[in-house]
C-alpha cells in the first residue's frame, strides 16, 4: 500500500462573532460546541493552526510535519521549492451570520516590507445564500485617498462601496488590495494564500460581550487599498455537465468547478501539484490505485502531487471545486 494517500484532515473550527449556524447544519460539523461558529478550516499549515490528519496510515501527523518529509511527492517539486514546508494555501468554509468587517488584505510586497511573509488573495465559492444576501467588493465610484479618509472618518464610506446581490453558485475572486466584505446569510467556500493577515476598516460599530470594540487597522489599510472601480466583479463563468469548468485561473491558485453526473477519471501525471477536492454539494465515491474513500457535502481531501491518477464516482450527483498551483 502506498503510505502516501489522498489526506482527510479534522477541521479546525473557530468562534467568530459574526458566526452563524450553517457550518454546523449545512455542512454538519454539528461536534462543534461553538455558539457562534463562523469559520471551519479545512486545510491549513498557519502557526498554531496547523491540519492533523484524522484517518489512515498517517492518522495524527500534522499537514507542516508530512511536507517536511515528503517535500515535493506530497505538494509537488516546484511548489516545495518555492514554499518548503509551508503549505501555500489555507482552505476553509465560512458562515456569516452578521456583517464581517469591512477590511483589505496586503499584496506581498506590502506585507513582507511590514515584516510578514506574504500577503492574501483569495477567492469565494458561495454555497448557500439567503434570500436578499450581499456582500461589498471593491467601488462603486472613483474616489481618491483624502476623500477615503474624510468618508471614513465621517462614517460615510458604505455608499462609495459596491454591494453585489449573491445567490448559489457566485464566484468572487478578491486579490490583494480590494475592500470587501461578506454579509450575513452567506455560506462559501474560500480559498485564499496561507496567510492570516487582515487590516479591519470599519467593524459596524460592533462590540463584543465585554462591550469592547474589535481593533481596527485604519492606517495599516491606507497604503493597500486598491482605488480603482472596475466593470465587473463577479466572475462569470458557465456550468457545463460532465466537465471541468475553470473559474480562477491565477498566480496564487487555480480553482475549477466539477459538475458531475457520469463518472469521470482524472489524470494529473504533468501537474507537479497536489490538487485538493471541496465539495459543495452531493457526494462521490473516489477510487485511486490502492484504495477508496467517499465523499459528501463539505468535505475536503488533499491528494499529493505523486498520485497523478484517480477515477470519480458521482452518487449521485456531485458539485465539487478542484484546486491546484500551476
């Protein structure tokens, strides 16, 4: 038996005070004893959340401490030789019940001038959306630095953003420097560069149990904040049966979607990546060349670079998002 199999990890699930119930309901992390459980992560090597293995040969091993011996058989050889043992992407399921923070994430260059190690790019896969949810991404209106700051001073800033009405199946891609921010009633996928590094703008005026306000990063924000207002912000794309659709095609990841109802064998002998299966919705049976495992609604599976050949079962139907670097 190959050791080196495709890898379940626990979720690392964590309170937020925007959390809602879905993660628990939805995805059924109903073990959670969080009241407000805003955040399940699913893959991630960031410090003090590391992933542990929860089933097979290789069951309790941490994600950090499988690349340190495997190196590029499990992520593939360029990825190690760029990341070493620091898996480059954080995985994660995210229920807002209320409003998240308007906020912004650095680019690289911004965040390691600061002194940390990268910035955040990220994309949103959106699961389930109430009826009338939004969220912010990006401007709705041309406005300049001095006037950003007078708005925000002034508690103005909501009418300059721009608000996106969501619905299932939404794909927002949010590279460094775009204000967002997700509303409540939104249940998504994100995929985003392991790095948990964010600058909160405005928090609502919210308060926390203790009545204390949450800290905000207003002048950390300043000098990452993209301006510019754009045509679109949604990605478009089309659902194709039986086919692997790309949605983002980008430096920091490439995510595809998989709509399927016959089954389909996948070949990733020229990828040098591990690619990472979420599904949002239904369920598979996954064979490979010495196993089997299912899958249904909110798991997530890391299948290492060395294993370039898997079949897909749907049962019997699944909606399911690939990820890889390229």
């Amino acid at each position: 038996m190959n050791i080196l199999s495709p890898l379940k990890f626990h979720p690392i699930l964590r309170d937020k005070i925007w959390g809602g119930e879905k993660i628990k309901t939805s995805l059924h992390y109903d073990f959670s004893p969080l009241p407000n459980c805003g955040e399940a992560w699913m893959i991630s090597s960031v410090p003090g959340f590391e992933s542990v293995v929860s089933e097979g040969a290789l069951e309790g091993n941490t994600l950090n401490e499988l690349i340190e011996i495997f190196m590029g058989d499990l992520v593939g050889d360029k990825v190690y030789e760029e990341f070493g043992i620091d898996f480059p992407l954080l995985i994660k399921f995210l229920d807002a019940s209320q409003w998240l923070s308007i906020q912004v994430h650095p680019d690289d260059e911004l965040a390691q001038a600061r002194g940390f190690e990268r910035g955040k790019t990220e994309m949103w896969y959106i699961l389930e959306a109430d009826e009338g949810a939004e969220l912010i991404t990006g401007f709705s209106q041309k406005i300049s630095k001095a006037e950003y700051q007078k708005l925000l001073d002034d508690k103005s800033l909501q009418p300059t953003l721009n608000y996106e009405p969501v619905k299932k199946g939404d794909v927002f891609y949010i590279p460094s420097g775009r204000v967002h921010a997700i509303g409540p009633g939104i249940l998504l996928a994100e995929i985003q560069q392991s790095a948990d590094l964010t600058y909160r703008i405005y928090d609502w005026d919210r308060v926390d149990n203790q009545g204390n306000p949450r800290q905000l990063h207003v002048t950390e924000a300043l000098d990452a904040i993209d301006f510019k207002v754009y045509k679109n912000y949604k990605t478009d794309y089309q659902i194709v049966d039986d086919q692997t659709v790309p949605i983002v095609d980008e430096k920091y990841f490439t995510t595809n979607l998989m709509h399927f109802h016959q089954p389909v064998s996948k070949d990733y002998e020229e990828l040098d990546s591990f690619v990472i299966y979420m599904v949002t919705e239904g369920s598979i049976k996954l064979r490979y060349s010495d196993g089997e495992m299912d899958l249904g609604k909110g798991e997530v599976i890391l299948l290492p670079a060395v294993m370039d050949h898997v079949d897909i079962f749907p049962t019997p139907m699944v909606n399911l998002l690939e990820i890889y670097i390229k």
